[in-house]
C-alpha cells in the first residue's frame, strides 16, 4: 500500500490528528513523570507541525536538557530567544546548558542576563554564584554541581 503510516498515537480517541496542543500537553505531561527522551521524541513533534511556538521550544528544550542532551537543548532555547528575547528562563537554560557543556565564560553571560531580567529568582542567583566569578580559577562549570539535574522545571520561571 502506498498509503503513508502515522506514528502510534498520531490519532487522538476520536479518529482526528493530533494537534500541535495535543502534543505539548502529552510531552509536558511525560515531563512531569520525568520520562525526558519521551516528552521530546512529541515535543519535536509538534515543534514540526508549529514551529517556532515559544511554548513548545520551552518544552523541548527542558527535555532536552534533562535527557542528558545539552547541546540541544541549548540550541533549542537560543531559537526561543529569538522568538522571546527577553525570556529570562531561556537565558538560564542556555547558561545552565553551557555550563554541563563546560563553556562557563558563555554561561556566565546568560546566567547574569537571567538574573538581570529577574532579579528576585532565587535558582537563577544561585546557579550564578556557584559558577563564580570570572576570574576564579576553581569556576569551571561543574557540571556535578547541585542545581543541575532537576533544574529545568517550572518551578525555576517563577
């Protein structure tokens, strides 16, 4: 048959396609229960059917980060940046993205422009002070450091 075969679950119950929003709400419901290489295998899904949909790149971007794939995910909130410029939490997923890909002077930047777009989050102060000052030869990015696995959630854009 020439027919073109859908992935599973490309139909929702009632026999229509999924859409884009059906696909956010699945992959930021696989987010929740942690299952991250799930959640962005449908975040690219409905980043395919509406690109460039900041909501999206958030999602896909924190699956990303969170299954282990930094440079993606960097990638990813750099194209929400374009979209959003001033999104304070892109700049801290970027900068934390750099820090596990051991580029700190570049995570730095971001980390100080999350800080100043929203000065009174806590998760953003706190990843900046523990990558140190530019000068300080024990600032190496670590990416062992605390703040680091579990940091990509929504907790962190309040």
């Amino acid at each position: 048959m020439d027919e073109e075969r859908e992935p599973r679950g490309a139909r929702r119950r009632d026999g229509e396609r999924e859409t884009a929003y059906d696909l956010l709400r699945r992959g930021q419901a696989l987010l929740e229960r942690r299952h991250f290489a799930q959640a962005a295998i449908v975040l690219e899904r409905a980043d395919r059917q509406e690109p460039a949909r900041g909501s999206i790149l958030e999602a896909l971007g924190r699956a990303y980060f969170n299954s282990g794939q930094p440079d993606r995910a960097c990638t990813t909130f750099e194209s929400l940046l374009e979209i959003e410029p001033s999104s304070h939490y892109a700049h801290y997923a970027i900068g934390q993205s750099l820090k596990r890909l051991g580029r700190a002077d570049r995570a730095r930047t971001h980390l100080r422009l999350a800080v100043a777009l929203n000065p009174g989050n806590a998760l953003y102060s706190g990843a900046l002070a523990r990558l140190g000052p530019k000068d300080d030869p024990d600032a190496t990015g670590d990416p062992d450091a605390a703040d680091e696995p579990d940091a990509m959630d929504d907790q962190a854009k309040a």
